[in-house]
C-alpha cells in the first residue's frame, strides 16, 4: 500500500468511540488601514488585501506581503 502524502481531512464515522478532530480555526480577517504587529517585523498597517489569500503590510521602511494563515501576524 503506497502512501500518498496529502494531509486531507479523514471521514469520521459514527459508530467511532474517538472524538472528531476539531475544526481548523478560520484565518483572521483584515481590512484596509488595521494596524497589525508581527514577531519579526513589528508594528505595521495593512495598506493591501488580496482576498483571504494575502495581506501587505507596511511595517515604516519596507512593505511585507504575507500570506494566509498569518501565523506571526496580530491585530491590535
């Protein structure tokens, strides 16, 4: 039996005693103007969304694109 190697969500069955996995959480919404801080980059403001698939940040002297699922990127 090969593996695949996808990471894809497994059926869960009703007649399971295990629990089904939780959800994954939903990625954080930004809109124009939000003021944000990252781990690496520090304070910045959102000046361009492309749907929920980037945001670019402008952290004072350089602009950061940064992809979903925003992992080092808060809202403030």
């Amino acid at each position: 039996m090969a593996y695949s190697g996808s990471a894809g969500r497994r059926r869960h069955l009703p007649s399971s005693p295990f629990k089904p996995a939780p959800e994954p959480p939903a990625a954080e919404r930004y809109e124009l103007d939000d003021l944000v801080t990252h781990d690496k980059y520090g304070l910045g403001r959102v000046i361009l969304v492309e749907g929920d698939t980037a945001v670019v940040v402008d952290f004072a002297p350089r602009k950061v694109r940064i992809m979903t699922p925003f992992a080092r990127l808060t809202k403030l």
